[in-house]
C-alpha cells in the first residue's frame, strides 16, 4: 500500500533491478488475500514476483508484521533457485 513515491525511493536506494508495485488503495492486497481487517486493517507482510507474462513466479506471505523471508530466499527465488 506504500505510495508511488516511497516505491521509486526504495528501487532507487536498494539498485533494484526491478520495479515494485504500489496500491495505495488497497485493491490488490484484498483481491490476493493478503489484508485483514484486523487491528484497523492492515497487510500481511507479503512479496510476489510477477513474471512478464504477468503469472507468478514466487509468493511469500508472512502471518504478522515480523514474519518475513530472508534475503537470500527472495534473491535466490528470483534467480530462479530454491
């Protein structure tokens, strides 16, 4: 849900060689089942590789705000590996 701006930062800061989508309001993260009501609403910790064929490659969903993978097994999932 993070802005566009905070996004383009991020991609700008870490080098990512990939973008990463925004949803400010939300549409996605309800439609892949990654928002709950919860605690004022609020989204699961997630990350999905969308391939260029717009299918997806890796999905990662956490259970709570601490749950989420390592680096080297987003890194790894993107390079094809594990």
């Amino acid at each position: 849900m993070d802005p566009i701006e905070n996004n383009r930062a991020m991609v700008e800061k870490l080098l990512l060689p990939f973008p990463l989508l925004s949803d400010p309001q939300g549409r996605v993260l309800k439609e892949w089942d990654v928002w709950t009501d919860t605690e004022g609403g609020i989204a699961k910790p997630s990350i999905f590789a969308i391939r260029k064929d717009g299918s997806i490659g890796w999905a990662y969903v956490g259970h709570d705000f601490a749950d989420r993978p390592t680096d080297d097994d987003l890194f790894n999932s993107l390079r094809g590996g594990d």
